[in-house]
C-alpha cells in the first residue's frame, strides 16, 4: 500500500487549508477551506481545481471554519459527491455558515452588479445557496473519540481541540497488509486552560504529523485579559464614543459576551449595551447552548442556565435593527462579523463609524495578510468599502489575548507530548515566516528531523510498500 499527500492549500498561507491524501487509489481530501485575504490568494478559489472532484471519494473537515470548510460547496458544485466528515457540532455550524457564505457571495455579487465595481461581468458568486445546501446533504457526524471505518484499511478518529465548538484533530491509521501507519492532522489548535473550551487533546503517536502554526512565531499577551478589555471598553466610553468590534462569529463572539458578562457584573465596566449584530453570530451562539457537552460554560448549571442570556446582550438580526445601531453616538458596544471584515454587516458598521473620531475600532483576533482588517491594522489612512475610499479618523486598537490559536509555546506544548519523532513532520497553516519559525523551534527543541513547510501544490510520497 502506498500513501502520498498534495497539499492544495494551507501551505505558507493561513487559509485555504486542502491536503490530499491518496492512499492506493483512494483520495481523502482532510479540509476544504476557501482561500482569503492577499488577493493572489484570493484568485485561488476561483482557479480550475488541481484535479477532478468526482474522483475524491471522501472530505473530512476538521472544524467549520470558513478557511477550513468554505470550498465545499464548490467542490460539490464541480463533482464531488461522496461523504463529508465531521463532529456533530461542526455539522451544526456548518449549516449556519455554509448558508451564510453563500448569501453573502449572492449579494455582493447582486450589490457590485448595481454599483458596478466588479471586474466581473455580470457579477457572480463563487457558489449559491442551492449549492451550500447540497454540499450539507452529504455530512456524516461522528462523536469524539469514536473511531470510523472509512474503508476496511482506513479508520479515522476525532479529538478536541479546543479552537472552536466541534473542533477537532484528526488521527488516521492506515492498515495496511505489512503494518498500520498513523497520520495525525491537528487542524487548528485551542489555547490551554481557556474559560470556554476545552484544552487541545494529547496525541501520543504520529508516524505523520500536520501540525499548524498560524502563531509559531510568537507569544500570546501575558497581562489579564479581563483587564485589558475592561481598560479599552472604558477609555472608548471616556472618548464620547462607541467600541466597534469585528469578530469571527464561532468561538470568538461567544468568548467576548463570556467576558462583557463577567465585566458588568463585577462593575468593572460602565452599565451599558452590548449589540451582537451578526445573525450568523447568534444562531452559533445558541449552538452552544444545544451542543452544552462540548464546552465548559455549562458545567455546574442546569440545562436551562446561560451568560448568554445577560440582559445587557441585544441580538439583533434583521436588517432594520442593524442600521438603527448608527445612531448610537456614545456608551454601546457593538460586536459584528466577520472578525476580518472583510465581508458582511461589519462593512456597514465600518463605512459609518471609521470616520468618527470619538469611536474606536477594536481587533480581537488574526488578522490575515492583505485582509482590510491587516490593512487597518497596520496604518492605513483610508479603507476601500463600497467601491469608496472611506477615511480612517477612529481609535484603532488590538487585543490578542482572546486568540482561538494557541501561540508558539502552547504548539510546542502539545507537540511534545509525541513520544517519538513522527516520520515527517509538516508544518502547515502559517505564514512563511511563521511556518518557517515554528519548523526550526521543533527541529532545535526536539531534535527532530524531516520538519518540512510545504509548498503550495507540492506532493510527497509519505509510505512506499506498507
């Protein structure tokens, strides 16, 4: 039996993430994540794919984010019709943002056909919803720690990882007629002792391992978080002005309100409003109520018991509401997706509220390279929403201590727990340098050989006669 891997993405980039395993003549596809922010990047999903769908006979998806899961239905759309793998809770979420990419991507493409600014002509999406719905007809939950047989010679095995609600790292053995071979996917991985979810499972044994590094670089801030979010909240009030705050739907906006709960009850911030625009938000907010066993919030309460439920929380979906929150001059905190901004409600958000001195937009999570956030981030005097170049006069500030990824320490952390060097090592979902940082960190601290960044497209030959 002979096992090779291409990497279709995910490789010197934090998007995209696509490995195909071709195990004999049967094709696994382990993630697939749309490509986003540097444009080049971006032009990817629109490219002819590295081969015929039809011929994939399975996808595992490691968690539902869009970078993770956003090409299916694409791929469908192209051809593929096999089974789709996932945990219970990323199939829940995947029905919310599946469906909401697609929306998304029809109404941009209807509002550029009216304004005409797409290169495209007419305007399109890149997929429907008629096609996201087919793409979730194909989804088979499987529960943590279950192992499923795929095929006779390969069984897959789901484990926390503690990124997002249904997160996972995915083991593979290949049973092969000489010997079994394991290849450890670790998708992306949580940060420890985190108060919503829980810590990133331990693997002991990994004859291959595709590990992340979308922070092999760097440390995660060591100061409260708690106190620096109450240090902002209240500096943005003292400014006459309201705290904008793009964040990524699942996970991220529910650690938020975890923290904005905790924060008024102990009066450590001002009383006041907290606004969830974000319908895709709130419909994963209450994911994590139906899916309870799969984080901590409701350990020690009753079925019935949520912080999500704080009075000080207005939801708010329709259209309507979401542009009333213009209004609002001073003291409300309006939290709206998505985390890059770089599609959906908080682009309208942004388009009023850039140009407002006494506001101030806060970043709570990653940004990609060339995403608008980055470009925020990093400076820039205006910011292109609309077809406009809106100018930037608000407060810009950044919090990293609610990451979803675990930093440089914590990879290391859970990568150790390997108790001896995996065949080949791939670092993957990081940007070059990130990657390239984390390889070496690995290679020096464990002393293990065959640490490799792939390259974009590149293939491997991983077993050879097992």
């Amino acid at each position: 039996m002979n096992v090779r891997v291409k990497f279709l993405g995910g490789a010197r980039s934090v998007t995209g993430s696509k490995y195909l395993l071709e195990i004999d003549k049967f094709k696994i596809l382990l993630d697939c994540g749309l490509f986003q922010g540097l444009k080049e990047l971006r032009l990817r999903n629109w490219d002819k794919f590295p081969l015929d769908p039809a011929t994939i006979d399975a996808v595992i998806i490691t968690h539902a984010h869009i970078d993770h899961s956003g090409y299916l239905p694409l791929l469908v759309k192209e051809g593929f019709t096999g089974p789709v793998y996932c945990t219970a809770a990323t199939a829940s979420l995947l029905e919310i943002l599946l469906k909401d990419a697609a929306k998304l991507q029809e109404e941009e493409a209807e509002f550029a056909k009216k304004k005409g600014y797409s290169k495209h002509n007419p305007p399109k999406p890149l997929f429907t919803i008629r096609d996201a719905e087919q793409a979730l007809a194909l989804l088979e939950s499987v529960a943590y720690k279950d192992t499923l047989s795929i095929i006779p010679t390969i069984q897959a095995t789901f484990f926390d990882a503690g990124h997002i609600l249904g997160s996972s790292i995915v083991s593979l053995d290949i049973l092969g007629p000489i010997q079994k071979k394991t290849i450890v996917f670790s998708g992306d991985l949580g940060r420890y002792d985190q108060p919503l979810l829980y810590d990133p499972t331990a693997i002991k044994h990994a004859d291959v391992l595709f590990v992340e590094s979308t922070y092999g670089d760097r440390m995660n801030e060591e100061d409260s978080t708690e106190t620096r979010l109450a240090q902002i909240v209240n500096e943005a009030f003292e400014q006459k002005g309201c705290l904008l705050i793009p964040s990524f739907a699942v996970g991220r906006t529910q650690l938020l309100l975890y923290y904005f709960h905790h924060l008024l009850e102990k009066k450590l911030i001002p009383d006041c409003k907290v606004y969830i625009d974000s319908p895709m938000a709130i419909n994963a907010t209450y994911l994590h109520k139906k899916h309870r066993k799969d984080h901590k919030l409701s350990v020690g309460k009753n079925e019935h018991a949520s912080i999500f439920d704080d009075g000080h929380f207005q939801y708010y979906k329709s259209q309507e509401s979401s542009n009333n929150l213009n209004n609002i001059e001073k003291g409300a905190i309006i939290i709206s997706a998505s985390g890059m901004c770089t599609g959906g409600r908080i682009l309208h958000h942004l388009f009023h509220r850039l140009p407002r001195k006494n506001d101030t937009l806060l970043f709570v999570g990653y940004q990609a390279i060339g995403s608008r956030g980055r470009k925020i981030l990093e400076g820039d005097e205006t910011s292109r929403i609309f077809g406009l170049e809106v100018p930037i006069k608000s407060h810009i500030k950044y919090l990293n201590g609610l990451s979803a990824h675990a930093d440089q320490s914590e990879l290391m952390q859970w990568v150790s727990q390997i108790s001896r060097p995996p065949k080949y090592t791939f670092v993957v979902h990081g940007e070059p340098d990130s990657a390239k940082t984390f390889a070496n960190k690995i290679s020096s601290s464990l002393a293990w050989s065959n640490v490799i960044v792939p390259q974009y497209l590149e293939s491997i030959e991983l077993f050879r006669g097992i």
